[in-house]
C-alpha cells in the first residue's frame, strides 16, 4: 500500500482518538438542587400573647328593670332590641290609684293644717290664762300636747304626699343605663308585682368588655408595661368580615385563680360598629410591646437539628464562583408573629436562606434557586 495514503489515514484516526478520549475525561457538573430561598429581613415585630381559652365578651353594666309600685301596665313606650338612652320611659303603671293615694294626702294635710291652727291659738290663750292663774298646769300641759300632737299630724300628711308623688313618679318606668334591650318579660295589660317581677333587661354595649386570662407567669411583664403605655388588645372571631377590633387592657383582677393558675384580664372596646356582642366568645391578642429591627426569617425555613434549630444559608461557591452552596447555621429564636420567626442571633440582616427543598441538603450541598411559580410547575402532576 502506498505510504502517502497510510501516513494521512493514520493521522485522521489518531486525531479522532484523542479527540474521543478527550470528550469522556471532561465531566459535566451535576445540576443543584432546587430550593426557595429569602432573605433575612430587619423590621419591628410586636409582642404579643393570645391567650387560651378564647375571651368571652361581656356587657360593660347590666340593669334588670324592676318594678318599684304594682300595678297594671298600661303601656310599653320602646321596641324590644332596641337602643336606649339613660331616663328614658319604658313602661307605664296605671298611674290613678297612685294619684288617688296623692289627692288623699292633699286633703288630709288641709284638714289637718286646720286643726293645727286652732291648737295653736289654743295654746297662746292658754299661757295667758296660766300666767293669769285662771286655768291650771294641768289644763295648760293637756293643750300643749294637743298643740303638738297637731304639729305631728301635719308633717305626717307632708310625708304622705311626697310618698304618694314618689309613688306617682315611679308610674313612668325609665331606663337606668344607655344600653340596648333584652326581650320583654311583662307586657301591656300585664299586673305587675313589686319589686319580685322583672319586666326588661338592659345590657351596655358601647363599649363593652372581653374577658380572657392568661397564665400567671406574663404578669409581672403585663405590670411593668403597663406603667409606661396603655396596653392594646384585638380580636378575631368566626366569619369575620371587617378588620379586627382594637381596644384598651383596662383591667387586671387582684388575684390569680389558684385552680388554673391563671389571672383574668379586661379589655374595653368602642365597640361603635356591634362587632361584639355579650356571650360571644372571641380569639383575643394582646400586643405587650415591640421589637425594634429585629431579625427575621419564614418559621418555614427554621429546622432542627440535634444540637438545636439552624437554618441553611445560601453562598457563594468557593470553588466556582458561578454556582452557590449551602452552609448550615445554628440560630437561637424568639417570638413568632405571623409565620415568622424572629432569630436572636446567627443570623444577620440580608444573608439568604432555604425555605423549602432542606431535605435534600447537607453542608456544601450546590443548589439552584428557584421562583414559587418554577417550583409549581415542576412538582405539578
């Protein structure tokens, strides 16, 4: 065979070779591994406790109404459910017998006042005949009682007429509290017994309380910020559909209940809206104070390890600067607010961790960060 066809052949086929050998000795780098990931932000968190069991809403001041007279009602002056402003009239008692009672008085005092006249005069004739000794001690001292039991009479009468007008007055039935109105209990027509028969009930709603306790050990917390701001309360409750209502912690109970361990607290709401009735039961938060720039992540991205919790945080690849790892930090957590955690240290403002795709990853693990909507569409069906 020709050497100058060999020689060229040889050299296409060691060419193709190496080029062969070459190909399988370069290795691609493997993909990382998909992860969600956020950054560790700094803001003001509040601090707050919610207590359970759930709050209990309760009327700031309840009026059972009650009759002072008895009597037949003759007429019912509001709606049942509806709103009432303090003095204003409710019932009426049949108010003849008590004017009745009221003329009695009247008269009897005129009658009476005639009387006392003339044991007056009585009187002063009869020191002058004393003194004249045309009369004895004994006449004197007999006409001086008639003339005083006169006086007596007479201020009876005055203290009849003024318990027939009280009695007269008290024929208009008129509300004690500004509040709202329970169902009726006695109606036009109705004979009132009094004071046994209850006719209404009368509940204050604006504002109004909710009641909730919580364990004794955030008392001495409760009390020292108390002493510096009024302390704010919110609430939720099913199907709610307005923003929550805020209000005011304006009561602390003087002992803890030895049974729960617990120690009732009051908040007072405007209430302006009827958000909150009496007998609902309510979650309730209460807002301590507020950490300022403190350093939070999603609770999702906090796992826990032997040692305690830690979190992945991302970085750059030392080895590649193209492509980043993952290290695992040790943090020590707070409080949680609205799923995030706030992570007291090992961790700072702005550094980048997992939140979803951990349990795929060990220390230097590469990973790929990934948008929520990539993450979807890859593990969807």
């Amino acid at each position: 065979m020709n050497k100058s066809i060999l020689f060229p052949a040889a050299v296409a086929l060691a060419a193709a070779m190496l080029a062969g050998g070459c190909s399988r000795g370069a290795k691609r780098e493997a993909p990382g591994v998909p992860v969600l990931v956020v950054q560790a932000a700094a803001t003001n968190l509040p601090v707050q406790i919610q207590p359970s069991p759930v709050g209990h809403v309760t009327a700031i001041s309840t009026a059972t109404v009650h009759s002072q007279i008895g009597g037949i009602i003759s007429e019912v002056h509001f709606k049942e459910g509806s709103e009432v402003k303090s003095n204003d009239l409710l019932f009426t008692i049949d108010p003849r017998p008590s004017q009745a009672a009221l003329d009695q008085a009247r008269a009897n005092l005129e009658r009476d006042s005639g009387q006392l006249e003339y044991q007056k005069a009585n009187y002063a004739r009869d020191q002058k005949l004393l003194a004249a000794k045309i009369i004895s001690q004994d006449q004197f001292d007999t006409d001086t009682a008639s003339r005083d039991a006169a006086i007596g009479t007479v201020a009876a009468d005055k203290a009849a007429i003024t318990n027939a007008l009280l009695n007269l007055e008290f024929c208009q039935i008129r509300s004690p509290i500004d509040g709202r109105t329970g169902s009726l209990q006695a109606y036009a027509g109705n004979v009132v017994k009094a004071p046994d028969d209850v006719l209404l009930t009368i509940n204050q709603i604006h504002p109004i309380y909710v009641e909730f306790a919580v364990p004794e050990q955030f008392l001495p917390e409760i009390q020292k910020q108390m002493r510096e701001k009024t302390l704010k309360a919110s609430v939720a409750f099913e199907n709610m559909t307005m923003p929550p209502p805020q209000g005011d912690l304006t009561f602390v109970d003087n002992s803890v209940d030895e049974t729960t361990g617990t120690i009732l607290l009051k908040a007072t709401f405007p209430n302006e809206d009827n958000a909150l009735w009496p007998g609902q039961f309510v979650t309730i938060t209460l807002t301590l104070s507020e950490l300022t720039n403190a350093v939070v992540v999603p609770s999702q991205a906090l796992q826990v390890g032997q040692n305690g919790q830690f979190v992945y945080v991302v970085k750059s690849n030392p080895t590649n600067a193209a492509s980043q790892i993952v290290d695992m930090r040790p943090v020590q957590t707070g409080i949680t607010f609205q799923n995030e955690t706030v992570v007291q240290s090992g961790l700072k403002a702005g550094e980048t961790v997992v939140t979803d795709g951990q349990l795929r990853l060990v220390p230097g693990t590469r990973v790929t960060v990934k948008s929520s909507d990539s993450t979807s569409r890859t593990n969807a069906p």
